[in-house]
C-alpha cells in the first residue's frame, strides 16, 4: 500500500491539530507507516515509526477524522509492547498435565492441536469451544466466525468483548432491531448537550473527552454524567453529576422518562409515526415519579428533574453509555431506555442528536459484526430462515446441512466447562486468568480444560494454564481493518514482522481450517483465502445490503479518507455520519437480528410472538420494571465494590504494563474508600488495607478520597491474579440477555492490615482524583508536539 493522502473533506471541527510525537530514537526513522491506536475503542490515527526493521515511536494522524492528531497516554506509550521481552517467539506444547512446555516448530504444533482438536470433535462439536478477542482485524473475525460456524457449527464460540460491550448490541436491537452505533463523534461536535451513563471518557477514551470538552466550549453546551463515582470526567467537564447508588440505572431512566412525558418534553408526532409501545412505557413510568426515584438512586430530586429538564429542552443531545452501564444485571433494560429518551423526544437521525452505546475496545464492533462473538455475520439472526440461507448461500454451504446454533456466552461455556460438557477451549487474544469474574472459580475451570493459548506474549498469566501456546502477531506486525465505536473503520498497514516464528492470527486460523478439512458443498475450500484483502473482498459481499455494509468499501478508500464510516455502499459512496436520517429501523421481521427477548428473564421471543407486534420499521419503545441486585450486603459483607479501569492501563496490562512511562504512574492497585469509612475503620492514605468477600481476599494500598460513595470502594481490575486482582470478588451473576458480567456491584468488608506511607504514584493519583489537576490527561505533559524519548520496556 502507498502512502496516505491527505483527506479533501475534512469538515470544520472544536477540536484543533496537535501531533503529539513519541519517538525513542534521535533523528527522523527510515519510514512512517499508517496505522490506528487499539488501546481503547477511540481509534485513533496514528503513523507508526519503523528504524531498522523495529518499531520506534508513534506520532498522531492530524489529518484523520477521529483524533486530528491528538493520542492519550496509552496511545503514545503502548507501542514499546511490540519490542518486548517477552514476546512469543517458538510455539511451545505441554505433553501431558503437569509437564513443562516445550518450544516445537509449527508443524508439530499444528499436528498436536489438530490430534486433540479432532478427539475431542469425536464426542461432539459442542464439546470444544473458543474464546477470543477484540483485539483482531475483521478479516481475522470474519475467517474465525466463517471457521467455527461455517466448518465446526458449534455455538460455543464468544470474544472477551463480552466483558465490554455485549450489552451495546442487545441495547441496541432491542429497539432498533440491528446492532449499530446510531450517532457519531461528528455529532457529539455539533451537540449542545452530552450525557454520559456510566462512562468515564476522561479516563478510558481520552482523545474522544477532549473532543467533547472543545465542543461544549464551542457550542456554549452542558454535559451531565451519571455515575457513582465522582471520577476525572466529573472533575474536568460536569455541569451536573448523578451520583446515583451503584445498581439503580433502571430506576434513574425510569424517572427521566416519567418527567419527560410528565411535563411535555417529548414528540408525540414522531412517538405515533416511528415507534411502538409508548401505552405501556407510560403505564410502567408513571410508577417512577422524582420522589420514588430520588429515593432509590440516593440522589437529590432537584438533580433529577434538572436532568429531565436539560434533556428535554435541548434537541441537540448525544447520549454515551458504557461499563457503569453495562456491567450489570439490568444492563440490556438501561441501555435500551437511553435510546428509549432519544426515540420519544425525536433526538435522533439528525445532526448533534442520537444515542452513541460505546464499545469498550478497539475492535469490538468488528467482532459483533463479523461473527466471532454473540452475532452472525453482517447482523443475522440465527432463528430467521430466510437470512441463514442466504449466508448459506454465499458460503456455498447447503442450507440442510446447516444448523446456525445461537452463541453462548463465555460464562455459559464454563458452566458446561466446570460440569465437564467442555473439555477443549482455543484461547485467542485475551487473557480470562485475570479478566474474568469469579477469578479463584474461573481459574479451577481453566486448568481442567485442554487449553489452547494465542498470544504475543509468553509470560500473559493465561499462558501459564495452557496446553498449546502459539506465538501470534500484533498490532504493527500483520495488515488488516478495525471498526471503531462510531463505526468508523481504519486501516492498519503492516510497518514490520513479527519476532522469531509468530505468525498473525490470519495465518494460523487459514492453517486450522485447511488442516481439519472444511469444505463448502463443491468440495472446495471453505476458507479458501491466501492474505486478508482475500477475506476482506468476501466480507464486502457478505455484509452487502445488511446493516453493517462494506460493500463499498475499499483499502484505498480508507486510506484515501483516514477512516470510513459503514453503510458505505451505492447510496453512501464515502461512509455515513449517522443512522436513521430516513428514521426507518431495520425491525422488518426477514431483516431483524433478534425477535428480542424478556428484559428480567432473558425469555426469547419466537418468530410467532414477533408476527404478532411486528413493527415493520417502526423503533421500540419497551419499559421494564427496577428490580433489587443480586448479592446485596450483608453483616459479614457490608460495603459494595465497583471495579473499573485508570488511563494509563488497557485491560490486564498485557501491553499497557510494558511501558515504563504508563506504569510508572499506575504500578499497583489501590482501594479508594470514602472519608467516612475510612475514619470509621481507621483507614489512613497509603495504608496498607485487606478487601474479602465470600470469593477471595485482596490486598493493597488505600487511598482516601471523596470520588466514592459512602459504603462504596472501587478497585482497578487490570492487576494480574492473587491477591491484587480486584475479579476475584466479582460473581458470574449477568444481564439476563446480553450476558455481561456484574462487575460493578459486589458485596465486600474492608479493614485496615497496617499502617504505611503513600508513594510518589499514589499522590500523583490522588491529584487526578481530588481535583487538584483537571486538565484532561490527554493534554498534560503527554500531549504536545515534541518528541519525547521513552523509557525502556520493563
């Protein structure tokens, strides 16, 4: 591929150029390869720099419509990670349980995969599963949905990005019909209100909170932010902050709702044209007047209805949710009734106003679209016969010998794993020993399983557990597309080979397929695909005339434009802002991904039931009841525990903690507890504090500090197994629908183990978080356009 072109049509936007520049070299390198940031869901442009035949710095892409040149902290650190150490460089093999692995050569590798592959295949293809990531390209999705679906046809097939952002879908084809981000981030630069549920931009996409902050600037506009935590997105741009109790999202959507109908602030005209079920919303809302509301959530009644009033009267509203959101048992019913807001108050389809339902990584949305996940190719929906033949149809599979089986979640399979119905799981680009709930449950399941680690990294603390590791590319190393949270696909061009014999995940899952024999009914090659562009041709014709089209889409025209939002077809030659602008929903009963499900049961819809309210392109409106969380406190357990995430981290650290520069600033865990607890249990700053819970016990420093509630503590979850990983204490409880693990509510007792003094790290965090430095973290002394020199990898 050639050079980037600089793109013709970019609009006017609040957030200004900056090339923020990190080279760990002197001079210019030999080359600047394009490439986007993947270590959050922002996808950022970025040019990769390459000095004899390494990776040595990145610079941002002013040019691109996302960032314009800005990159957070972990966009201009989280390169050093390719140069690592510890990179996998040889294919290893455990011979039998409790060996040592031992490096092989591929070929023995791949022979010892496929002999235990096919043993367990013998009894049953529900008997093997995999477990991958977000971390792909589509057409590493698009090939491993096509061979697990296509070839194997099992359903147990899931990405991590069900810790993340399964509920982004399902909130969204609840009422739309089809997954798909409905606004953009062009409109968050022309809204003059932003409402941020359970999102903490300023931390986890912190590109994005700047562009937010240069819009309300520009457009004299308020954000509100519901959240428990009184977090850095609080500090540096709230105009209004619910702080509402930890569970009660349901009930907070609920009382907006009631105000908003209450008081007039919605558009009957569009309610009566373009959705169904407003009778039944008004019936259950009325139940949720200010008084009751203001109750439940712990929050003042006069915050609430100053919420419904600036929603209400601003019709140019953006709407994000995320984790606060998501990770719970109701997180499907409050996401959906964050559209629900922008369906009865007309906020949608048009320029600054729609709901935006983030994804939490920064390939997700190509996982939910391609089908390595909880989806069917291109939004199909498994129970609808007319879609299933026709992706039979261009798999050139025969239709009667197909049978699409609805995906489990990663929890589900290890129930079955744990019940011994599982006995092999193919582990692609994630590392569940520490991102999974239940971590002391999850890690017995593991290491009964023959299991099958794909990493970079040889020292990721799943590998310990494995039986196969393969050494995988990463990011700068292999050629391929990732979809960002508003749609918007970039490039990412290879800049240098992977160290020693790691192959991309591409290569090896071609390899599988052709080695286990699938077939498509002419007897040729189901996958029969030599590099990506082969996979990414077909994924054009597979996603043609389905939401999530690509058919006009080229490598060339990515380059050529930076990045390129899908529908991209006939009718959007260069890519589309926003969806809706026609406000016809793709909830045709052939056309839909879902005939929906029980909000509080999870119960599914049959195609019958669906018949029967069958909207034919009209959006739903669907109200469902607040109930109680599961695990509440108790005597023995008397404060709730919410798990998130600091800036300068991703996910486990398997990248993140190789910088120095990042780790530095966030090199262990802490505990923040509220100045009231930790008066009452005689907790001081930097002491040294134990966390137990009926699964496990955690130990780290406390920092005391007001961003929580009283009665609440919050713990990073990014930190490995044992005694400081937060997961520990979280249960496999989840939305009844999207599967999302509760992460966000566990029940806990804190007591203090001894005195200590707080570190330099610890201060500077407690900075960010007491309101002593409010500038956003992507402009401090990380941002800028000079070079920096980094520090080594650790």
């Amino acid at each position: 591929m050639g050079e980037r072109s600089v793109r013709p049509d970019r609009l006017e936007q609040p957030m200004q150029p900056r090339i923020d520049t990190n080279l760990g070299i002197k001079g210019e390198p030999d080359a600047w390869v394009h490439s986007a940031c993947i270590l959050c869901s922002n996808g950022c442009g970025v040019d990769i720099a390459v000095k004899d035949g390494s990776i040595v710095g990145v610079r941002g892409n002013a040019d691109h419509p996302v960032n314009f040149g800005h990159l957070g902290p972990k966009g201009e650190h989280g390169w050093v990670a390719n140069n690592s150490r510890r990179r996998g460089t040889t294919p290893m093999i455990r011979r039998r349980k409790g060996a040592p692995l031992e490096p092989v050569g591929w070929a023995e590798a791949m022979d010892f995969f496929i002999e235990q592959f096919r043993a367990a295949w013998r009894q049953g293809h529900e008997n093997l599963a995999c477990y991958n990531s977000g971390q792909l390209t589509i057409e590493e999705f698009y090939t491993l949905g096509k061979l697990w679906r296509g070839g194997l046809q099992s359903s147990n097939i899931d990405g991590n990005t069900r810790l993340c952002t399964a509920t982004s879908a399902t909130g969204l084809m609840a009422n739309f019909g089809v997954d798909g981000p409905v606004a953009s981030y062009v409109d968050v630069d022309q809204a003059d209100l932003l409402c941020l549920y359970g999102h903490n931009v300023a931390e986890v996409q912190t590109v994005l909170w700047e562009r937010m902050l240069a819009a309300k600037a520009k457009n004299g506009g308020r954000i509100i932010v519901a959240d428990p935590r009184r977090t850095p997105t609080v500090l540096q741009g709230a105009d209004l902050h619910l702080a509402l109790r930890s569970g009660t999202n349901v009930a907070l959507m609920n009382g907006i709702i009631h105000l908003l109908i209450a008081r007039g602030w919605t558009d009957r005209g569009f309610i009566a044209k373009h959705t169904v079920g407003f009778d039944a919303l008004d019936v259950v809302t009325r139940e949720y007047p200010p008084k009751r509301v203001a109750e439940i959530c712990d929050i003042p009644m006069h915050d609430l209805e100053t919420a419904a009033e600036w929603i209400g009267t601003t019709p140019r509203m953006v709407s994000t949710v995320l984790q606060g959101f998501y990770q719970s048992v109701e997180a499907t019913a409050s996401s959906s009734l964050v559209n629900t807001v922008h369906l009865i108050t007309g906020a949608i389809g048009k320029p600054g106003a729609g709901p935006l339902l983030m994804a939490g990584q920064p390939s997700a949305m190509c996982n939910r679209e391609a089908g390595a996940g909880g989806s069917y190719p291109a939004y199909r929906n498994p129970h609808c016969e007319t879609q299933m033949r026709d992706l039979c149809e261009l798999w050139n599979i025969d239709f009667d010998k197909f049978h699409p089986e609805v995906p489990k979640d990663i929890l589900s399979m290890m129930e079955s794993a744990e019940r011994g119905e599982i006995e092999f799981m193919w582990v692609i680009g994630t590392n569940p020993l520490v991102s999974l709930p239940d971590q002391n449950r999850s890690e017995r399941i593991l290491r009964r399983l023959f299991l099958v680690v794909q990493d970079p990294f040889v020292d990721a603390e799943t590998v310990d557990l494995a039986d196969i590791y393969f050494p995988a590319a990463m990011w700068g190393e292999k050629m391929g597309c990732v979809t960002n949270a508003d749609r918007s696909v970039n490039l990412l061009l290879k800049a240098v080979e992977p160290p020693g014999e790691a192959r991309s995940d591409f290569d090896i899952f071609v390899e599988v397929a052709g080695r286990l024999g699938f077939k498509d009914r002419d007897d040729g090659l189901l996958i029969p695909f030599k590099e990506p562009r082969d996979a990414f041709e077909e994924w054009r014709k597979v996603s043609k005339d389905r939401p999530c089209d690509y058919s006009g889409m080229t490598y060339e025209l990515i380059l050529e434009m930076g990045s390129v939002r899908w529908p991209c077809n006939e009718k959007h030659p260069r890519g589309s802002e926003r969806l809706y602008g026609d406000f016809k929903f793709w909830t045709g009963i052939d056309e839909c991904e879902t005939y929906g499900a029980d909000f509080l049961t999870g119960r599914k819809n049959t195609r019958g039931d669906y018949e029967r309210i069958d909207p034919k392109g009209k959006a739903f409106l669907r109200p469902v009841e607040w109930r109680r969380q599961p695990n509440p406190t108790s005597e023995d357990y008397p404060m709730t525990l919410i798990t998130g995430r600091v800036v300068y981290h991703f996910h486990t650290r398997t990248k993140t903690g190789r910088s120095a520069v990042l780790n530095e600033r966030a090199p262990h865990p802490y505990v923040e507890v509220h100045p009231d607890d930790a008066a009452r249990l005689g907790i001081g700053l930097g002491d040294v504090v134990e966390i137990t819970s009926p699964n496990g016990r955690w130990e780290g420093v406390a920092m005391v500090v007001d961003t929580v509630r009283p009665g609440e503590v919050f713990v990073p979850f990014h930190y490995g197994h044992g005694a400081q990983s937060a997961n520990q204490h979280t249960w496999y409880a989840r939305d009844p629908i999207s599967h999302q693990p509760q992460l966000k509510s566990s029940p806990v007792a804190v007591r203090r183990l001894s005195f200590g003094e707080p570190e330099p790290w610890l201060l500077k965090r407690l900075a960010e978080l007491d309101g002593s430095s409010t500038e956003p973290f992507a402009a401090q002394e990380f941002g800028g356009t000079v070079n920096r020199a980094v520090q080594p990898e650790l």
